[in-house]
C-alpha cells in the first residue's frame, strides 16, 4: 500500500464511503487559498460599493466574518449573482490542490496516477442565503456518463464546519450503489440535483464536523448534503477531486491536470501549466 493512510483507514474508506481526516492541514498549507479567497471578496465587496448595494466594504472585519458582513441587508439574488461556488484558476488553488499531503492520502484510495478534476469549488456558505444548503446527492448525478473508475473528493474546510453553520451530513454505504435518479432542486434557485426521496428515506445519515484544516474524503457515489448556516459568519470550504488516471478527465467540466504519476513524472503539470490550461508539464 502507497501514500499516507493507515490500513485501518483505508478499510474504514472502503466499508463506509468516507474518511475523516481532522488534522491533514495547518494554517501554511491554507495560507495561499486564502489570499485568493480574500482578495474574492474584495473584489466582490467594490462591486456591491459601485453598485450603491453597501456604503461600507467592512476592510478591516476578518475572513471568517467579512462576506456575512457584506451580505447582511441583502437578498439571496445579490449573492448569486457572484455564483454559488467559484473555481477561479489562481496560485493558490493549485497551491492546495498539488499540496503532498492531500495527494498523499488520495493515493492510499486510488493508487499513485492522480489526475486532478476540473471540477473544484471554493464554497463561501454565507448565513441566511439559500445556496448555502446543499440537498442530498451523489456528486456522479453531474458526470453520469463518465467510466467507473472513482472520483474522490476532498473536502477542505478553512474554518470550523459545525452543526451550527452547516457541516456535511453522509449516508454511509451508499458508494457501493449505482448511481441514483436525481432531479434539479427548486429551493434555492441554484439548480442542484437531488437524490429522489424514496431512495433514502429509510437510510441512516452520520453528521460530519470538520474542524479548520481538516478533511473529509468521500466516493462520488456516497451520498451526501449540508445544511444551512445558521451561525453569524461564514462556513469557507474547498471542494477538490481526484480520480485514476485511466478515469474520463471530464474536459465538457474544463481542464484537469496530472497532479502525480510515478511511471511519468516528467508529465506532471507544475502552477505554469495549469495557470495556462494545459493538463500535464511541458517537456522538451
């Protein structure tokens, strides 16, 4: 066995779905994705500004607090408008997702060819805003025509995540299915897909806290969802997944890169490659 888990681990992940892994990063590790999440909402914050929607950009409140801040006397729509999640191709997300120790734990579920997916997500879960809650679903309900090799994904929180300001809930087991029937949510206007009712009415679910710095990995067919933040900050979380890479690299998602192989290392994509949309190194 490769890469950091234990095998007791790597049974836990194979019986149930997920793993849990409180302590996988420390401030460091988050400190690049966070400047880029900062500089977000500044952005977002002069565009509220100019727009006479806030007479104040609260510059001086923290990361945890700031967007809440910004959001208070506004409405679902003007949050939207900046989208549900984002997936901008910036240093420090590349930063995250190449980080060894993610790769590491990754490798221990799906060996050492890592291709990583197009489809990451920085998710700020804002207080009161509805497409903080997202419904029960199956991440293959949005590539069910890939092959069957597994995507797993990481999911990074950058603060505490909690009952309080909507912690991800899973259905342990549930990997070991097919793919569900799902339609489009119509709560929050954001188009999620749903697990239909019937097929987990009766299944048992297992709340998930994560601390800062923690992650939880899990099958794409695990079925999973979070609640709403019902706290006075915001609930800052990355969502990253890796796959095998004889896995269909989803190019209709956007561009992917080759994040480890040990049989070409020479092709693995470096912060160049990927900042310029090509999926492994230049070589030659």
């Amino acid at each position: 066995m490769s890469g950091s888990l234990s095998v007791e681990q790597v049974a836990f992940y194979e019986r149930e779905g997920y793993l849990l892994l409180p302590d996988l990063l420390n401030a460091d590790d988050l400190a690049a994705v966070t400047v880029e999440m900062n500089a977000k909402v500044e952005q977002i914050a002069q565009d509220l500004l100019a727009n006479g929607l806030i007479t104040d950009t609260r510059a001086d409140s923290s990361f945890q607090y700031r967007l809440a801040e910004l959001f208070t006397d506004l409405t679902d729509a003007h949050f939207l408008k900046f989208g549900r999640s984002w997936r901008d191709r910036l240093p420090g997300y590349f930063d995250l997702m190449a980080n060894p120790k993610i790769l590491d734990a990754v490798e221990s579920l799906i060996g050492p060819e890592l291709f990583a997916n197009p489809v990451y997500n920085t998710r700020p879960k804002v207080p009161r805003v509805a497409s903080g809650a997202v419904p029960w679903h199956q991440d293959r309900s949005y590539w069910p025509d890939a092959n069957a090799n597994p995507v797993i994904t990481v999911w990074v929180a950058l603060v505490d995540a909690n009952e309080v300001n909507g912690c991800l809930h899973v259905i342990p087991g549930t990997h070991k299915t097919q793919l569900f029937t799902h339609h489009k949510e119509s709560l929050t206007g954001t188009g999620y897909t749903e697990v239909n009712e019937e097929f987990i009415r009766t299944k048992r679910s297992v709340m998930l806290p994560v601390p800062a710095g923690g992650a939880l990995l899990f099958n794409d067919r695990c079925v999973h969802m979070s609640t709403p933040n019902r706290s006075d900050h915001v609930r800052w979380s990355v969502d990253l997944r890796y796959q095998p890479t004889d896995q269909d690299p989803m190019p209709q998602h956007g561009v992917g890169f080759l994040a480890r192989s040990h049989q070409h290392p020479e092709q693995v994509a470096q912060m160049a490659d990927w900042l310029a949309g090509r999926s492994e190194g230049m070589t030659g």
